[in-house]
C-alpha cells in the first residue's frame, strides 16, 4: 500500500489564533491499510485533543480481527458494525478517563461535558476487493478505481452532524462495506475539504438532487503524484495549503491509501 496524508490549519482558524482541530491515523499492514481522519468542533476549546483520541482509538480497533478476503460480505458487515459500536464506547471512555468523570456522562459534581472534546470520526479498513467504512459526523470518502474512475462512497451529510460525544452516538454511526475487484485507492477527507475535492452536480449537467461528486482532477491528480513519488505527501500539502483550499477557512484534512501496482 501507498499511503499519504495531510492536514492543514484552516485560514479561519490562523486568523483566530486557533490552532488545527483535525487529526489523522493510519496503519500499514502490507497488504492492508487502516485509515482514520477526525474533525474536531470548531466551538470546542480541547476538540483537537478529542479528534487524536478518535483516531487512534479507530485505528486500534479496526486493526484487530480483520476478516479475510474470502469472507462473506454478512461476516465484513457484521465485523465492521460492531467496530463501529465499539470505537463509540472506547472514545467515551478513553475521554472519561481525561475529564476525570469515571463513565463519560458528565453528571457527577465538578465533571465536565464529555462534549467538551467532541469530534467526528470517518475510518476505513482497506484489504482489497474490500473496503469497510464507519463515519459519523461530516467527514466523507472517495474510492478509486482500475478504470480512472472516482466515485464517493462516503458522501457528507445533508443535515448537521452529530459528533461522537453526542447522545445517542453508538446508534447513529454509519457502518458498511464495498467489494470493488477493480479497487485502486481509498481517500478520507474532512468536511473542509469540499470546495476543493467536491463537484456541484451541474459541472456534470446532472440535476442538484444528484448531490455532490468528486472532482476527478483533484483524486486522479493525486493518485498520479503519489505513486509517482512513492507516498511523499508534500505536493498534497501544498495542495491543502494553496488559494483554492483556503477559501473555505476551515482545517483540511486528506489521507489515502493506493493499492500498489495498479
């Protein structure tokens, strides 16, 4: 696997005197990748730190038991909808443990509102034909395939999103999974991210109820400069970093990983 990320304070943020609330993990276990990206809100002080503890804790549970490629698609989705379970209860409890409140409810005298750290959470699991997804909140995920063809998987909400401190949590994250034989790659971004990596229906002449689509320039462009330099992500900084990016004021986050050989 080729792998690369990159994340980038938000002009807004800079401006603010606020620092980067995004945080992104991987894992490379040969032949598969284990991604993870995380938005910390904007309105909390120690979001940051809530989105650090998001990643990691998605990227140790998705590392464990992954199932084989020659599983069932009812054993991946059972798998990955009790992982996605699981990263809400363990980010609960890992943000418990530094509130000082024992259970993550924020009810006891002198405790805090886990909410305090809320972030959001979009996380994969690549092991080629498969890709296996868990999100909650606004991040989104493109996959790329054999054919130079990019198509959003994950696509952002249309309403607010919740966060993993929000009630109810643990019965809201989206869990699924794709088998694609053709897969090439899998990108995670945050919802900063939009204006540059997403397409308005109409460049297309589709109707705006088609939703959003990813902009083949930007992932095709990617893909093509990260083989080529063997996963340096600097260009994609650059990218993250440059005129068009920085209209949107908000943190951007990008992290991919590339089958190799395609």
């Amino acid at each position: 696997m080729i792998i690369a990320g990159a994340s980038v304070q938000g002009t807004a943020h800079l401006a603010d005197g606020q620092g980067c609330q995004d945080a992104f993990k991987a894992v490379d276990l040969g032949d598969t990748a284990v991604l993870a990206v995380s938005d910390g809100a904007s309105s909390r002080d120690r979001s940051a730190l809530g989105a650090h503890i998001a990643v990691d804790t998605a990227c140790r549970l998705l590392t464990e038991d992954i199932p084989d490629t020659e599983e069932t698609p009812e054993a991946w989705t059972r798998w990955i909808a009790g992982r996605g379970k699981r990263v809400v209860e363990e980010y609960l409890r890992a943000v418990a443990g530094v509130l000082g409140t024992g259970t993550g409810a924020g009810t006891g005298a002198g405790s805090e509102d886990p909410g305090a750290l809320a972030a959001t959470i979009a996380a994969a699991v690549v092991r080629p034909p498969w890709v296996a997804l868990i999100s909650l909140g606004d991040g989104f995920g493109t996959l790329l395939t054999d054919d130079d063809h990019c198509h959003l998987v994950l696509p952002p909400p249309t309403t607010p999103p919740p966060f993993l401190s929000s009630p109810g949590a643990a019965q809201r994250i989206r869990t699924f999974v794709v088998w694609e034989p053709e897969l090439s790659g899998l990108v995670l971004s945050t919802d900063g991210c939009a204006a540059l990596t997403l397409d308005h229906p109409s460049v297309r002449r589709l109707p705006p109820e088609a939703g959003p689509l990813p902009a083949d320039r930007f992932f095709l462009g990617l893909a093509a400069t990260l083989r080529e330099n063997h996963g340096d992500a600097e260009p994609l900084r650059r990218r993250l970093s440059g005129p068009e990016a920085g209209r949107t004021g908000d943190d951007l986050t990008v992290l991919c990983a590339l089958v190799e050989g395609r």
